[in-house]
C-alpha cells in the first residue's frame, strides 16, 4: 500500500512540477526492465541524406550525435573512428550513441559501409521559459519557493496527511542547478554535478550553482522544507531529497549532449553501477521548438526509462 502511495505522489511531482514549455517531458525511473532489441541500421544511400539534412540545419561546425544499432556496433564504430582521426566528444551508455566533431559526408560513407548506423542526430538547444512567464508564477511569494494551495490543487494533501511525504526518496534535479543555500532546500541536495562543459557544446564551463533560478523553483516545488515562510509554503514531498545535475546554463539554455548525459549520470550514478542511493525519479523542465524528435523517442524508449510522463 506504502508503495502504491509513494508512486502516485512522485508521479504528481512529475506532471506538476515543470515550468513547461509545449514540447517539454519527464521521466519517473523504474527498476522494471524491457528487453531491448537491435535497430535496423539505414542504408548508406539514405544514411548520407539524413546527414545532410542535419548539417543544412545547425552550424558546420557543430558536432552530431551518431546512433548505432546496438552496443557491439559501437564498439565497432568507435574503433573506426579513431583510425579516421575523429574526435569522440562523448559516448554515452542509455544509447549507443557518440558524439563527433569533424564528422564529412565521405567519412560518414567510409564508417556506414563498416558498421550499422541507425540514425544521425544534431545536437539541438532545448530552453526555459522565463520566469516572469511562468503560468504558476502566481502561486509563488514572497522568499518561499512554493504556494500552500499546491498539495491541495493537484491531491497529494491526504497523502501528506498520512505521513507519505517522500522521506527516503531522491529526485534527480536536470536543470540550471539548485541553490542549496536556500533556506526551504538547506541540507536537502546530497550530490551535485554539472555537465554544462565547452566539450558538450556549451559556451563555457560552469559549476552546479544555480544563478537562473529555475531548478531552485522546480526543487522546491518538489520538496521545499517550507522554513522560509515557517511552513506555511512546503513542496509536494518535503520528505525528499536531491541530486543537483546542472544540465542547463546560466542564460536557461541547454543542449542534447548535456542533457542526456545529466540522464544517464542520475540513472547510473557517479560509478556507473546504479544502487540504492542513486535517485529515484528524475525530473526535466526542459522543452525546444517542434515535437518529438528521434532522438528524444529513442531515449525515452530505454529499457531503464519505462515510465514516462508527458
């Protein structure tokens, strides 16, 4: 029963949470497992005029993810790729995915006749919406981070009442940071990391510290202590704890690279080995323009991402 409360709680925080915008998503983790199945690789013919397409979109030297068909593909296709003496800016583990710069049409053709690409993905800006146009921006006052009236408007009051309040859960944070100085989060954030880094496409280097604002709100709309405004303004869960994985910059932008790699740094943890202490949900309130792209559909479609909140 304990359980059953506790997944209905998060799964609110999920859909309450973010300050959307239109094409934005979260993602509740579960240890529920899928079987995951290798994806036909395109054509070379084919595989060229999406990479093409790409590179009409973003900048020349923009760097694109590449997808292969499973791991062993990758293993495959990194090997090659360093005897073309291209640079590998990230490999992930969710996908088997790389992110390259350098990449031509002709050693895109050279490496699809020797290994199984599936897809070419740019690396695509995912933003914010600005506070000020925030539609639950109302609901905030004075230094608290959340309003009294939020429980009661989505129903997770009765759950608080009878004590379910997300003690012994952590919420993975992917956003501008959070500030832990807060006095609503103060001993809330247990571990800290950014992956707003140049090598991932960002404008500089920045450390976890939140100076936008957004993730502190999401934070303590998740689980705000409510000690700003003596209790009168608590989060949905104030038992909860969290991972501060900086994903988005100090202007609220974003990129791909940075956010799917904040993914799989809270799915897998810092070791690469998940255990109790990695988090338990992890939170976006991220969007970009248009819908679902491929990249976002086969992220979401991970075996170790099987509850997804839109």
């Amino acid at each position: 029963m304990y359980s059953r409360f506790v997944k209905s709680l998060f799964l609110v925080i999920l859909i309450m949470t973010p300050l959307l915008s239109p094409s934005s998503f979260d993602i509740l983790y579960s240890k529920n497992s899928a079987i995951s199945k290798k994806i036909d690789s395109l054509p070379v013919d084919e595989l060229l005029q999406v990479f093409e397409k790409v590179r009409q979109k973003i900048p020349s030297y923009d760097p694109v993810f590449l997808q292969f068909s499973d791991q062993q593909e990758l293993e495959r296709g990194v090997k090659i790729l360093e005897t073309m003496e291209l640079l590998i800016l990230y490999r992930y583990r969710l996908l088997p995915l790389v992110l390259i710069d350098g990449l031509t049409p002709e050693k895109m053709k050279t490496l699809a006749k020797q290994c199984s690409i599936v897809n070419v993905h740019p690396n695509k800006i995912r933003t914010l919406i600005r506070p000020s146009e925030d539609p639950i921006s109302h609901l905030q006052e004075d230094n608290s981070l959340n309003s009294s009236l939020l429980p009661e408007i989505i129903g997770t009051n009765k759950l608080l009442e009878q004590g379910h309040d997300g003690t012994g859960i952590i919420i993975a944070i992917l956003d501008t940071g959070v500030d832990a100085t807060h006095p609503d989060l103060t001993d809330k954030v247990v571990h800290e990391t950014s992956f707003v880094k140049q090598d991932l496409g960002y404008l500089e280097d920045e450390d976890p510290e939140d100076t936008f604002g957004h993730g502190t709100a999401v934070a303590g709309t998740a689980a705000g202590t409510g000690k700003a405004s003596d209790g009168l303004y608590t989060g949905i869960a104030p038992g909860a704890n969290f991972w501060n994985v900086k994903v988005l910059s100090a202007l609220g932008i974003g990129r791909d690279s940075g956010i799917i790699a904040g993914i799989e740094y809270a799915t897998f943890g810092p070791d690469n080995q998940r255990d109790s202490s990695d988090p338990d949900i992890i939170n976006l309130s991220l969007g970009g323009p248009g819908g679902p792209d491929d990249l976002r559909v086969a992220l979401l479609s991970m075996p170790q991402l099987p509850k997804v909140s839109l």
